[in-house]
C-alpha cells in the first residue's frame, strides 16, 4: 500500500533507518558479545534482553524499508480540493465551531496535533470535496454531516 509522507517525515524515517542500520546494529552486537562472554547463555539476562533489541531493530528496519520502497511525498503547495498535504477546515453540520486538519500519511497521523490519516473515515468521506461542499460519512455512533469551510 502507497504511504504519503511530508518531506520532513521521509527524512525523519530516512535518518532513522541510517542510525538503526549502522550504530544501532553495532550497539547490540557489542552487548551480544559481551553478554556472551559472561558465560552460561541460559540464565543469562543480559543476553537474552541483547537478543530481544536486535530482534526490534531488525523488525524496525524491516518495517521502514517497507515504507520508504513505496512513498508518495506530498506536496505543499496551493490546494483547490481535499487531497493529502491539505490543511483542510471543516464544520459539522449541527455545530457553529469549525475544525482545522492536516491531511496525512499513516505515519504521521496524530489526533492531539490535528493531523488526521488520509485512511480514516473521515478523510475518506471529503477526498476530492472542494470548498463549501458538503459530505457525510458513517461513524460507529451515527451519520455524521460535514461542511468543508477552507482548503489551504
């Protein structure tokens, strides 16, 4: 699956990935090796913690090769529709106050910061929506009835 990211979160994974690749590695090959040499592996705790991080990193590795092989970078330019990298406005419908959010990739989803995943219902519902259209999408409670105030 596609992952959209800003050009600040694909150089964040990037750098993480580089660090993980090369200091990371080190780091636990090193504690490998020492735990190692403390003797009997099986009641070794200092071995057996080595073993589970670079059982981590590599998952992590793994994991951000995955992302960054198929990456959409968005762009931030001007946006006349609801698309990924849009701040976007919108209001519901039987509300007076408006919401403002960043349309996002997965990763970089954050609900505390307004960024919300371009794979949420919501933001599904208003993809391609323009200024001053209405969408409505189901929630798990009920319909909900959107007005898209602003597209930036």
């Amino acid at each position: 699956m596609k992952e959209y990211l800003t050009k600040k979160k694909y150089k964040e994974l990037e750098e993480e990935l580089g660090l993980l690749k090369t200091t990371r590695r080190q780091e636990v090959a090193t504690a490998l090796k020492e735990a190692r040499s403390l003797g009997d592996l099986s009641e070794n705790a200092e071995y057996h913690q080595a073993r589970e991080d670079q059982a981590n990193i590599e998952k992590r590795i793994e994991e951000l090769e995955i992302i960054l092989k198929d990456v959409e970078i968005v762009r931030g330019d001007v946006f006349t529709k609801v698309e990924v990298g849009a701040n976007v406005v919108v209001q519901k419908s039987d509300s007076k106050t408006s919401v403002e959010y960043l349309i996002v990739g997965s990763q970089e989803a954050n609900m505390a910061e307004n960024k919300i995943s371009i794979s949420s219902p919501l933001v599904q519902a208003m993809l391609g929506k323009k200024k001053g259209e209405l969408f409505s999408f189901k929630s798990p409670k009920s319909e909900q009835s959107y007005k898209i105030i602003n597209i930036k």
